[in-house]
C-alpha cells in the first residue's frame, strides 16, 4: 500500500471513528454547528404540530439517520470488508510503534 492510500485510508477510518463515538454519546456531544439547512415548510409544519423541542428531537433523529447512512458509505468505499479493516488498523498500529 502506497503513502497515499494510506492517508486516504487513515483518513477515513478517523472520521468513522468520530461518526460513531458521535452515535454513541448524542446526548454528551460537546460540538454543534448552525445553522443546519432545513426546508422551511418542513420546519414550520413540525414545530405547528409538535412544538419546538420535539421538532429539535426530530430534526436530530433525521441527522442521526443521514450520519449513519454516509459513514456505512464512507466505511464501504475506504475499507469494502470487515477484514480489510481489522488488517488496515494493524497496519496502523505497526507504524505507530515504529
């Protein structure tokens, strides 16, 4: 493995890694960015039928889902199996002790 697909593959596996420490502790992250785009409709009619907090639990929810759904990508393109992840992270955990 050439330095390059390396990096790509270093890359990678450090942003599924925040996707899914992200995943597991929704409720302590730390980190948020505004604004998120939503269709204005879409918000107005949310926040009319259940109120504004519920709306935020719903607009999450729909990010969560999206988060998920783009990380199995990001995990598919990079790596393609199980296997071939187990033997990148042991090849990162070589260069390391190097």
């Amino acid at each position: 493995m050439d330095e390059e697909e390396f990096n790509f593959k270093y890359t990678n596996l450090r942003i599924l890694k925040s996707a899914q420490e992200y995943l597991k502790s929704v409720e302590e992250s730390p980190t948020a960015l505004y604004p998120i785009k939503v269709p204005d409709d879409l918000l107005y009619q949310l926040v009319r039928m259940h109120g504004v907090e519920k709306t935020d639990r719903i607009i999450h929810h729909i990010f969560e889902l999206g988060l998920s759904l783009w990380s199995e990508k990001v995990y598919r393109e990079a790596f393609g199996s199980n296997k071939d992840l187990e033997r990148f992270i042991e090849m990162v955990k070589r260069r390391m002790k190097d």
